[in-house]
C-alpha cells in the first residue's frame, strides 16, 4: 500500500491517497469523484484530484462548532 507521507509535494492526488488522507473507504471516495461540485480531472479512465481545489472543496464542506477554539465550553 502507498503512503501519503509525501501529499504536500504532489499537485495531483489519486484516489487511493484521496480516500486514505479523508479516512474513508474507496467506494466512498469514487462516489465523492462524481459529485458535480467536487474537483476532477478525467483523462481516458485515469481519475486525479487537483490538490488545491481538492483542499478548498474539504474547507468548504468542514463544518465546526462556531466557539470552536474560542476557549468558550
């Protein structure tokens, strides 16, 4: 199995590396490829995840409570 020790290097993720850095299982993740809002690059059968629009796409759909990192419980 790979790593994805070296994702910050990379300007295009597989996959395989996109599942494993969200923690979710494969299916999941070529379900998230064919969302109309999730960043894709299809060449022939090939599937790649532009890193940048990838990273803003997961910032985008993180939710957090809203006194997150306040201090306030």
């Amino acid at each position: 199995m790979k790593t994805v020790s070296n994702l910050s290097e990379k300007e295009y993720l597989t996959v395989s590396e996109m599942w494993q850095w969200l923690g979710i299982s494969q299916g999941a993740a070529y379900k998230l490829t064919h969302r109309k809002d999730f960043p894709v690059l299809r060449i022939g059968s090939a599937v790649r995840i532009p890193k940048i629009p990838f990273m803003a796409w997961v910032d985008t759909h993180t939710s957090t409570p809203m006194n997150f990192g306040s201090g306030v419980a």
